[in-house]
C-alpha cells in the first residue's frame, strides 16, 4: 500500500456507527461535526439507535445490522469488549463489498485480531481507542485534543490515521 494514498475513495467517506453508548454517540457527534455522513446508527434497541439518529441526521436507525447500507466506508463498533466479537462475525453476514470497507473497534484492551473475520472478507480493520474518557453527555468536542490508539494492520492504521488527524 502506499503510504500516501487515501485509505478511503473520498475525503468525508459515508459511516455506520454500532452502538449508541457513550462512545458511540461521541465518535457520531464528532465525525458529523467534521462533515462526515452517518448513514446509518445500528444498536441493541432501535429506541436507542433512533435516538442517536434523530440527534447526527442518520438516515437509518436499527438494531440489525442487515440494515447497514451499501456504500459505507467505515463502520465503528462502539460496543462493549465482550461484544465485538460477536459482532465482527455477524457482520461478516452483510452483504457490502467489504475491499471498500474500514471496520473499526473501539476497545483499548481487545487487539484487531477480533476482526480476522471481517479482514478475511477483505475489509480492513483496526482498534481505534481514544485516550480519553467518554461520559454518557459527551459531546462534539469530547475528542477535541484527544490522544487515539492505534493498532491493526497496515491498511487500517492507514485509515486510522486518516480520522485521526482529519
């Protein structure tokens, strides 16, 4: 991979967001502050991924993950460390051209490793932690400043670096 090229086809690429927890709702904020379009909030109750939604102008607000749209460039798993897992296989059940796809986790103590299942399907994958502490109300500028982990494979820390510093 070159160094320099983009990690995405598109400055701003298209997100889907799984989880409205706390950090889910921080990295949602953030990312649609910054210009990006969150296509869609996937969550263990449809109540709370409308909720988070209605807030970020997500056009799709679910809790199956089928729902996730075609042409999402990033999915953030926003989840707890003993869901990601799970979650990374069921993924591998949507159909996406996953070779346009950056999955994400957001756990700093679960490796990218997790997300083998996804990678072999050809998307690419990282564990992007921020240092930081995300509280229930925390908003746009929660990230602002703040110090993110990364790890995965070169391709996905290619793309972390991306969101990182974009």
């Amino acid at each position: 991979m070159d160094v320099f090229a983009s990690a995405f086809r598109e400055p701003r690429p298209p997100v889907a967001i799984v989880g409205a927890g706390a950090v889910g709702r921080a990295f949602a904020l953030r990312l649609a502050d910054r210009g990006f379009p969150i296509r869609a909030v996937i969550s263990r109750t449809a109540s709370g991924a409308s909720a988070l939604a209605r807030v970020i102008g997500a056009p799709i607000a679910s809790s199956h993950l089928e729902d996730i749209p075609n042409g999402v460039a990033l999915i953030l798993i926003c989840v707890g460390d003993d869901q990601i897992e799970d979650v990374a296989e069921l993924l591998t059940g949507v159909r996406l051209d996953w070779s346009e796809v950056v999955v994400a986790h957001t756990s700093g103590a679960i490796p990218s490793e997790v997300l083998v299942p996804l990678e072999a399907e050809g998307a690419a994958v990282l564990s992007s932690h921020p240092l930081q502490a995300i509280t229930p109300g925390a908003d746009a500028s929660t990230l602002d400043g703040a110090y993110i982990g990364l790890e995965g494979p070169p391709r996905g820390i290619a793309a972390g670096i991306e969101l990182a510093v974009g």
